[in-house]
C-alpha cells in the first residue's frame, strides 16, 4: 500500500520531500480501487493528494478539470470560460511547456471561478489548483507530464444527495431540467436508473433529502416531491430500444419475482438486448409495491403504466407461478437459461413471539399477511370491515401502512386504531411525514409500551396487556436502550391486534439441490456483485438485503443486471467501478458536506397539498396530490447544485468504466 508524499488538504500542507510534516493519519489512506490496483492520487474539493512518486500532480490535475470543463453548464461565464482556461494551461504544461504559462494568470482565473460561478462545480473545483499554485508551482511548471504507464483515472461528478441514493440518481440534474420547464427531460434522467419513476416519487424514503445540504441552510429540497412531478407532467418519454432484443429469441436470462428488484433487473437487461422471462407467483406484477403499500400512497394505475414500459421492452411474464412448486434453479437451466436473477423478497411476517400467544386466535395478524390480504380483496371488491378497537405493535413503515388501512376499515368513528411501540416517537423508524399523517387521521399513539400478553376470549382477541417503558442511559452505539417499568402494565381492550415487528424470507421454498446459502438473518448471501454461492445466479431486493426500501430494491436491480451481463459475456460477475467509487467517497470522506458559502434563494420548503383528514378515511383516494406547476418551480429553484468534481488515479487499468454511465 502506498504512503502519502505530497499534496494540499482541507487546508492543510504537507510534503514530505520537503520535510513539510503534518499528522497524516487524519488524511484519506491510499486503498485499492479493485484488486491490485492501488490509488496514487486524489484530487476533490479538499483539495489533491499524491501518493506514488510514478504519478505527477500535473497528470491527476488535467483529470480532474477535464471533467471539470465536461460537466461545466455553461449558465456561468466565471466557470465555462475557466475551465477551459485551465485545461488549456494544463495541457501545454503536460507537453513540457510549463514556464510558458502565466500561472498567476491561471491561479486568477480559478479565483474568479470560486467566488462568482453559480454552482458547485465552479466554486469548489478551483481549490486543489490555487493550492497547487500557491504551494507546488515546481510540480507544474518542471513537470514533463509523465504519468505511470498504463495507468487510469477515474472522475465523477456527484453531490451529496447523489450519494445518498442507492441508485446514484442525477438529482441535481432532473431538478435543472423540472426548472427549465422539461418535465420529460427530467424523466428521461430517471429511467436511465429505473422504470417505477412516479412509484418511487411517492413512497421513496429520500434518504437524499437527509444528505441534502440546503437543510444546513433552511430546509432540504423536495426532491421525491419534485421527481413525482417530473412523471406525473411529462410527454411520453421514450425508452433507449436500440438493442432491444428480438421477439422470436429464446430468452437468456429467468428473474424470479416481478417486484421492485426483479421488474429492475428486467428493465436493464432488455434494453441490452437480452432477453428475459419474469415467473411471478402472483397475477400481477409489482410485488411488495403493489402488495404492501396501500393505494392510497401509490395508486396502482401508476404502478400498472410502468410496468408497462418492461412489458413494451419484451419481457416475457410467467404469472401465477411459484418458485419451488412449480421449477426450480435446476428446471430453469435445463430449459437453457444462462443466469437466473432471485427477486422473491421477504413476504412472510412475524408474530410478536410473546409467552402463550395463540396465534391462531381470530384477530391476531401478521402486518405483512393484514396489508396482503386486504391488496387481494381490494382486487376482488370484496373489503371486509373491522369492528371493534385495533392495536398495531410497531412503528415502522409497515405499521403505518397497518394504521391508516385499518382506519379506513373501521365501520364507524366510535371505535380507534392504537399504536403501540417499545421506544420514543423520534426513535421510530417510520417517515416521519406517515406519523403525521397517522395522527391527522385520528390514529392514537403509545410511545414507550410493549406488549406483554394477547387477550383472548373464546378464540378471540378481547385486549392486549401493554407495559410501560422506560429509556436508560446510551450504550456504546450512542442509542439509548429501553427497559419495562416494573408494575406498570395496563390493558387495551380490542377486537384486533397487527404485529407490524418485520418480515422475512420464506426459505422453505428452497431445497438442498440449489446450492444457496443464507446469512444468519435470513437472507441469500450475494458479493458485491449481487451473485450468490450458486454460479450464474443472482440476488437482489429484500431477499439479498432484508425488508429494505423501494429505492434500495431498485438499486439491486440495477445492479444485477449490470453483473449478468458481464457473467453472460465472460462467464465471471463484473466489476462495478461506480458502486466502488462510492464506498471509496464514503469510507475515506472524500466530500466536503459543508453547505455552500453563497446565498441561498428565497423560496422556502412547504408541504405537497394533501386531502384533508375527514375526507381520507373510509375511502382510498390517494392522498398527496402533488404540486402545481408554478409551485414546483419556486421548489425547483431551492437546488443550489451542489456537485463536486472527484478523481482518482489508478496505478493500473479500472475494469467496468464502460459501464459508468449506466450505474
């Protein structure tokens, strides 16, 4: 591995070649990119690093604002103009022209880059050069531009909240083109990701948002609300057919599943010309999405139209077939499958395992069983009411989905759905916009209970005993732990009980003669690749992950596909240089997430319109309506772009580039 030798961080310089010392243990590490192939520089928003005395600080700097100028916008002249500027500099002093730049000249430009460019990329690429400048100007201007032979770099351009999706999604660019008033550019940016666009704008988690850096400022930019509006206003979008493979071909490729992840793999497959056939044990498809999320979050004339464009694609649907009844990995190769994608997720829910539960007990429901059973009456128009009092135990997503479904089932206002869950309302992991929403519509909450024992009568459930909680002090994680109050038991008389606590993988459906193997929670063991312990089969979706996200599921997805087609082409799973440059970003801190200097714009966060609370229950309308087009605008306009240009440099060739610009 190689040591640090010389560079500029977050500040702070230090070059060993001159005795210039400072603590480097507070510096990014030199790790691999893939295996054997050892990073010797960095150049980012922090600033450059030099690793390998093979790689010149002039080599890693022309990457970098190479893509500095590729990614320029053009609606700045301080940044369009300088970057070419710079790379111009660059590249003569690469061909051993070095004193002939007017450097101080340069080091001018990339001040003026910095201090009035409109967006990121301007104002933090200059950085590493006005260091380089002010504290290595011999490295650029001796430099004869040598770099290590047959070497690579890697640059991107990304943000925060590109980051902190699992499918990398573009955000910042999708946000430009909403604001140019091209919803349907702004679509097109998505599907290069994933099909479930206006699904995703409804019930995604946004973990983008938590990483946006306008909330240091004000408040994050709505983007799941603002890529709901990019689907739900755009013209028909055309998705890339150009490889799609012919009809009459036999299909190479078996994903099992029609969900999130499978519908993924699908997606991306079919556009490269290969072609697929989906087993689906339902007589649908959508899975988890179209199962377990209520319509009243997502319609499933939204979700029908996109999987749609799968269908459009080629795919060949297999429906009403299960996995280990009706074929299995073996029957599936002989028919000449090549690569098979296990997208099954994790459809068996968990009672609450409390001493002498009976769960046989009329009344007494897994949540996952509760919102699957109601999805299947809901298809037949068969809704049954509840009566009596409801009890939901837990508080994450799936129990909100429990809450509001049962509210609506309720026969009249006399009786109440309860909630109840072991720790404090800013410990659950729920939306936090479903808890609102859960208590708009008249849903009690018991925060700091858990249950003790399930009440029944006659085989009924008559109650639930709850106790009373308390928080300790924080454990070596930080999080605070929960213990019972002695005495303190207290019994909620109702007629239904919803253990919302997880679901699981049904492992039953495998056999001995697949040959997959299972993690200690439950789930397929896969590489980083997706492939499992079988070769040419891979896993994504719950199944690989556990109950995971909408987004998450998507992003597996994605991802197997990208390694199927690499196992169908070689034989072996390919390198994801993409999802590597993340882990590398994360792990060594390679962005700054400090907000920008400059002003924010005026307009401030506000809420998507929703149906008023007396008007939702006891219907299935859904219940966010989106904003208006003069709204989505001014939402629009609170993006301040924060992109940050990132390269590194390889001392050998990075395997998967091609694919970059499809994960």
């Amino acid at each position: 591995m190689n040591e640090l030798i010389y560079g500029f961080w977050k500040g702070v310089v230090f070059d060993t070649r001159r005795g210039i010392c400072a603590d480097l243990t507070s510096f990014p590490s030199s790790k691999y990119f893939n295996r054997g192939n050892p990073i010797t520089g960095i150049a980012t928003a922090e600033g450059f690093l030099i690793y390998d005395h093979r790689v010149t600080l002039l080599r890693v700097l022309l990457d970098y604002y190479r893509k500095t100028q590729e990614m320029s916008c053009g609606r700045c002249t301080p940044c369009r103009s300088g970057s070419v500027l710079i790379v111009e500099a660059l590249e003569k002093a690469a061909q051993g022209q070095g004193q002939e730049v007017d450097w101080d000249f340069i080091r001018q430009v990339a001040i003026q880059m910095a201090d009035t460019s409109l967006c990121g990329i301007g104002r933090t690429s200059p950085i590493a050069l006005i260091a380089a400048i002010d504290h290595f100007r011999e490295d650029l201007v001796s430099s004869p531009g040598v770099y290590i032979q047959n070497g690579d770099s890697f640059s991107l351009a990304t943000a925060p909240c590109i980051e902190a999706c699992p499918a990398h999604v573009e955000v910042p660019r999708y946000i430009d083109y909403i604001r140019d008033g091209r919803p349907d550019m702004a679509k097109a940016v998505l599907l290069r990701h994933y099909p479930l666009v206006g699904s995703c704008g409804r019930v995604c988690v946004r973990p983008c948002e938590n990483a946006c850096l306008r909330g240091q400022i004000d408040a994050p930019v709505s983007i799941k609300d603002l890529k709901r509006f990019a689907s739900d206003h755009a013209q028909e979008v055309a998705v890339d057919c150009a490889k799609k493979a012919p009809a009459d071909q036999q299909p190479q490729v078996a994903v099992i599943g029609a969900g999130p992840a499978g519908l993924n793999c699908a997606y991306h497959l079919l556009q490269h010309g290969i072609g697929v056939t989906i087993y689906e044990k339902e007589n649908h498809a959508g899975g988890m999405a179209r199962l377990g999320i209520p319509s009243y979050r997502l319609p499933n004339n939204i979700l029908d139209s996109e999987i749609g464009t799968v269908e459009a694609l080629g795919a060949q649907f297999q429906y009403g077939k299960t996995f280990g009844k009706d074929f299995n990995l073996d029957t599936l190769f002989a028919k000449g499958y090549k690569a098979v994608f296990l997208g099954l997720g994790c459809a068996n829910g968990q009672y609450l395992g409390l001493p002498g539960e009976d769960t046989s007990a009329r009344g007494y429901l897994k949540g996952l069983d509760f919102l699957l059973q109601l999805a299947r009456a809901q298809e037949n128009d068969d809704v049954q009411s509840l009566s009596g009092d409801v009890v939901v135990v837990g508080c994450g997503n799936v129990a909100m989905d429990c809450c509001r479904s049962a509210r609506r089932l309720l026969k009249d206002n006399q009786h109440k759905v309860i909630v109840s869950y072991r720790r404090t309302q800013a410990s659950a992991p729920a939306d936090k916009d479903e808890i609102i929403a859960a208590g708009e519509e008249g849903i009690e909450f018991q925060f700091l209970t858990a249950p003790v024992e399930i009440l029944t009568r006659a085989g009924q459930v008559c109650g639930i005993k709850l106790i009373r909680m308390q928080e300790t002090e924080p454990d070596e994680s930080g999080r605070r732990r929960v213990q019972p109050i002695e005495g303190s038991e207290f019994v909620v008389s109702c007629s239904t009980v919803i253990a919302a606590i997880g679901q699981r993988l049904d492992r039953s459906v495998f056999s001995d003669s697949d040959g997959i193997e299972f993690t200690d929670r439950g789930t397929i063991v896969v590489d980083d690749s997706m492939l499992t312990t079988r070769d040419g089969v891979f896993a994504g979706g719950d199944a690989a992950t556990g109950p995971t996200s909408l987004i998450r599921g998507l992003e597996t997805g994605e991802t197997a596909a990208a390694s199927i087609r690499e196992y169908l082409m070689t034989g072996m799973p390919g390198f994801l240089a993409r999802r590597r440059m993340s882990e590398i970003i994360r792990d060594e801190r390679l962005m700054s997430n400090e907000a920008p200097k400059y002003p924010a714009v005026a307009p401030q966060r506000v809420p998507l319109q929703t149906l008023c609370p007396e008007s939702r229950v006891g219907n299935w309308q859904e219940v966010e309506e989106g904003f208006d087009i003069d709204e989505t605008y001014r939402q629009a306009s609170r993006c301040m772009r924060c992109y940050q240009i990132i390269t590194l440099s390889t001392l050998k060739p990075i395997p998967g580039k091609s694919a970059v610009e499809e994960l």
